[in-house]
C-alpha cells in the first residue's frame, strides 16, 4: 500500500490490524510457534497496512497514535499469535525512542520520515554479556573515531535482530564513562554485522527469535541518540515496554477466555435452562480480565494524559516507577493463571495439541511474561523505592 494511502483515523488503523490478526496471524500461529520461526507473514501485513510507524507523529507523515491505542493494537495481534504481538510491542517501545529524545536532530528527523515510508522494523540489544540482566549497566562502549564511531558488543539475547530493518543498541557513552552511564545508538543495515553465539530454542514466544549475538558496528556518531539512555529508558523504554507488553497479555488471555466462553455457551445450549457447572469458573475469570485490562487501560490513558500537558518531567519520579512495577508484575503473574482457568473450563481439548481449542501456545508464551525482566529483580526495586519514596 502507497504510504500516502494509509488511513490515519484509528478506527481504520484497528480495522487493518482486526484484519491481519484474523487473516494473517492466526492462520500462521501454530507454525511460527512449531518452528520457532520468526512471524514474517505478520511483519510484511504490518508493513503493508503502516502499523509499523503507528507511534511516529504527524509532524513526521505518521498518525501520531497514543499509548492507549498502541496498546489496543497490540492486544488485538497477541490475541492471534502473541509472538506476533510481542514483536510489535517491542518495536514501538524502540520507535519510541527516536520519536520522544531524537526529534529536533536531523539525523533522526529524517530517519523518522524514511521509516514511515519504507515501514522499517527496529529491534534491540540491551542485554550483554556480563551485566547479569541488569539493562541499566553497560560494559561495551562507544569508540569515537572523529566524526565516526566503532561499537562491539556480546549480547546474551538480542530481540529479532536478524530479521530487523535496524537495531537500538545500549552502551557506555565512552571508554572512560562509568557502567551506567549509558546512550542508545542506531545502527542501520551496512553499520554492523551480527555472529548469533546462541540458540532460540524456547518454551513460549518462540517466533521473537531472540537468541545471543555478537554486534560489530562502526557509523557516524550522528546516529548516537541524543541524551543519556537513563533519561530514555525512564520516559519511554519503560513506561512503552511496561503498558504495551501488559497490553498484549492481556490479549492472550482475552483470546484464551474467549475459547473458553465458547465452551460454556455451547453446553448451555445442549441443555436449555440449566446453567453449566463451567458457567461460575468463566465469571471469576472474566472479572479478573476485567481488571487486568483496565490496569493497563488506566495506566495508558494517565500516561498520555502526562504527555498532552506536556509535563514528562513527572514520569522520573519514584511514583511513576513503582507504578510501572506494579503494573508489569501485576499482569505478568495475571496472563498465565488466567490462560490456565481457561484450561480447565475447557478440559482435554484445550490440553490437545491438534484441537481448534488448543491452548499449549497461550499457556506457553503467558509464561514468559514474568521472565522478561525477572519479577523477582522489580519486586528487589520496588521495595527499595518503598523504603525512601513520600508521597506525591
């Protein structure tokens, strides 16, 4: 589709991704999970219907879509193949990025423009080998050459980074900076080269191909994003991974129930009158989806409220963080149990591989939700902040 074709109304833009999530990512599902391949028949729809730069503003020939709407997007294309949906998530939280600390640098001005018309998909090396999954610690560094600059790095997961138009990379500012004081780069195709030093051989979300890899880089240090990455993880990375990955849970689960409330239903018709024994069950879990979703829902809309007033400012504070926390803690340990509750309203052709009720892939990819920053290490963070945090 010609760019300038794309719809910009949201309605139309939830409409496309209704459509590619029926048509293109369900269809595709079970296979991109058996073979732990990466969901390109997703990504190219993405591509075709302009998803892909659904956060770039209008300023820059995007539609300027909120975080309530990214969220939508996002819960709607997991509800069909939450590896689909997670590769989505994780390029907006990365788009995010370049749109909120790089516009007002040409570089990145013009690289927005270029993205919206050519639909480039962004991934991410936070990871690296030796920081023990603490992302706000870096050992690898920029090298700066002149106008240029040479970076390498040992990342242990590296998120669909062979399968990416480009890829947003943490490291030390220079050699003599300290490990947290970190910024984010850009590397395009022709920058780097990648050596995949592990495999991806997972138990959920297997289509996001993660596994580790070695990146050489060299490129202009106008590709190096303007700011220090801890002001860009704290106002976007965070907050768009946080809200966006709850997003998508949620849509698995919601997928899971719905499954779930089919089997109801069709019981109660077998016996008109009589409400099923699996009728109670399906209410309990329908009221905890309903709060999941509004958690992420609220969250979202606050967020965005804090961005029309323009007071961004507030979300480097302690009460923002731990809201975060509680947020992807929250609906991290609630996807699983809910995708479980779905299995038993169900029974056996739920727990059959071949059956249209399957859910092994739901279950499986909801598990992985609690892992992707380890609830453990935010739990360990959260009750720091408690220790000192006031009110606000």
């Amino acid at each position: 589709m010609d760019t300038h074709s794309r719809p910009h109304d949201f309605q139309l833009i939830l409409e496309s991704a209704r459509r590619i999530a029926a048509d293109i990512c369900a269809p595709h599902a079970a296979d991109v999970d058996a073979r732990a391949r990466f969901p390109q028949e997703s990504v190219e729809a993405f591509r075709r219907h302009g998803l892909l730069s659904a956060a770039v503003p209008a300023s820059h020939g995007g539609p300027g879509c909120t975080m309530r709407q990214l969220g939508q997007l996002c819960a709607i294309i997991a509800g069909a193949c939450g590896s689909s949906g997670m590769v989505l998530a994780m390029h907006y939280s990365q788009l995010a990025c370049l749109v909120r600390h790089g516009i007002g640098a040409p570089f990145f001005d013009t690289y927005l423009r270029e993205l919206v018309q050519q639909q480039y998909l962004l991934a991410s090396i936070t990871s690296e080998v030796g920081t023990f999954g603490d992302t706000r610690s870096s050992l690898c560094a920029v090298e700066r050459d002149g106008q240029r600059f040479t970076l390498n790095k040992e990342a242990t997961t590296g998120s669909y980074c062979a399968h990416a138009d480009a890829i947003l990379v943490t490291c030390r500012r220079d050699a003599d900076a300290p490990a947290s004081d970190q910024v984010l780069v850009l590397v395009t195709p022709g920058d780097y080269s990648l050596t995949q030093t592990t495999t991806w051989d997972t138990l959920g979300m297997r289509g996001t191909c993660s596994p580790g890899f070695r990146l050489e880089s060299s490129a202009s240090d106008v590709q190096i994003l303007p700011g220090s990455f801890a002001d860009s993880a704290s106002q976007s990375m965070v907050p768009y991974s946080h809200i966006l990955w709850s997003a998508l849970w949620t849509g698995i689960a919601t997928d899971a129930l719905s499954k779930a409330a089919g089997c109801v239903r069709a019981a109660a018709r077998k016996n008109p009158g009589e409400v099923p024994a699996t009728a109670r069950p399906l209410a309990t879990a329908m009221q905890a989806l309903q709060s999941m979703r509004h958690n992420w829902q609220a969250v979202a809309d606050e967020f965005d409220a804090i961005e029309a007033r323009g007071a961004r400012s507030e979300l480097l504070k302690m009460g923002w963080a731990l809201k975060m926390n509680h947020l992807k803690v929250a609906c991290s340990e609630q996807a699983p149990q809910l995708v479980h509750q779905a299995l038993q309203i169900i029974g056996l052709p739920a727990f059959k591989n071949d059956s249209p009720l399957a859910l092994g892939r739901h279950y499986r990819d909801a598990l992985s939700a609690a892992l992707m920053i380890a609830n453990e290490r935010i739990r360990g963070k959260s009750a720091a902040l408690l220790m000192v945090l006031k009110d606000e």
